[in-house]
C-alpha cells in the first residue's frame, strides 16, 4: 500500500459517511407493512437504509478491533438476537422507541468503535443484542403482509451477514497503526451520522 494511497484512506472512508448523513428522508424510512416482498426485496432492504448498514458494518468492525472471539461472537448474537426481535414484531408486541433505538445503536457502536473499548465478551454481546432487538422488531412488523415471508427473511438475514462480514473486512486494518486511526476516524463519523439519524427523528 503506498503512502499516498494510505493518506487518502481517512478522506475516502469520510466521503462516504458523510455522504449519509445527507441522505433524503425516503432512504431512511423503513418499508412500509405490506411492501416487503421475497428473497430479492428482504436482500435489498438492509441495503436501503443508511441506518441498518450503519449499525451492520459497526458491529463487524467492533468484532474485528476486540478480535477472538469477539470478532466471530458479535455477528453471531445480533442476528440471533434480531430474529427474537423478528418474532416479537410480528407477534405484536409492543416495543415503543423502535427508530430511536435503531439509530442510537449506530451512535453508541460508532462511539465504542471511536474510543476503541474493550468491555468483556459478554457485556459487548449484550449491548450487541440489545440493538438487534429494534432492528429486527422493525422488520417483524413487516412479514406478516409480506407476499413470501420465509424468502424475505432468507434475504434479509443473508444481507445482514454479509454487511458484518464487510465490516469485519474493514476492521482488520487495526492491524496496523494508520489502520487503527482510519477506524477510530470511521468510528466518529458512524457515530456522527447515528446522531443525526436521532435529530432527524424527533426534527
């Protein structure tokens, strides 16, 4: 990697962030009932919204910063912990606080990606879980209308996994010392944008 290449890094990964937080309103909606379809429509959802990717790739870089076993750990539970999520949205059972939820976990994973902390396995796991729960509740809501509801969630959960596989792809730079800082510069403006995404809500 040559040096030039390295000092555009922050630039590059700061475009494309701050690119979010101009985002319309549209893109940070989610689908409303009834408009999720099959395997094509749940694939795409995630990819949608700036806000799921946000918290996604998050969780694969925060992994891969606390390493093993974290780095496998992390984007086990929050699809596990999602589908529990999943079954209370479409059971009905209230969850107030949904869309602050979902964009406070870009926030604070932001901020635990731009202090570089290291909690114990378990208290990241749960502070992990514990956002995957209005993720998935989100989408919950959405499959009972759903023309095929096992296809979007075959979609849904194959995309959700492969925005923390790049996210883990993005982390492993911590490797090395730009690395690490290229991270915490990402991790701010994640966690930047997640606050936006807050003001917006309640704009």
């Amino acid at each position: 990697m040559t040096n030039r290449y390295r000092e555009s890094l922050p630039t590059i990964i700061f475009l494309i962030l701050a690119s979010a937080l101009f985002a319309p309103a549209t893109v940070l909606a989610h689908n409303r009932a009834g408009v999720a379809g099959g395997f094509a429509s749940g694939f795409l959802h995630p990819l949608t919204g700036i806000d799921h990717i946000l918290a996604m790739v998050a969780v694969g870089i925060w992994g891969a910063q606390l390493g093993a076993p974290a780095i496998w750990a992390l984007p086990v539970a929050f699809p596990l912990v999602m589908s529990v999520g999943g079954a209370m949205g479409v059971r009905g059972v209230p969850l107030p606080g949904v869309e602050i939820g979902i964009a406070a976990s870009a926030l604070l994973l932001g901020l635990m990606i731009f202090s570089e902390a290291r909690p114990s396995l378990v208290a990241a796991a749960l502070l992990v879980g514990f956002f995957a729960i209005f993720h998935g509740y989100a989408h919950g809501t959405e499959l009972p209308l759903a023309a095929n509801p096992l296809a979007y969630g075959a979609g849904f959960v194959l995309a959700t996994g492969l925005l923390h596989v790049s996210g883990i792809a993005m982390g492993l730079i911590h490797r090395w010392p730009l690395g690490a800082r290229v991270l915490r510069f990402a991790g701010g403006a994640i966690s930047l944008a997640g606050l936006f995404l807050l003001v917006h809500h309640f704009a």
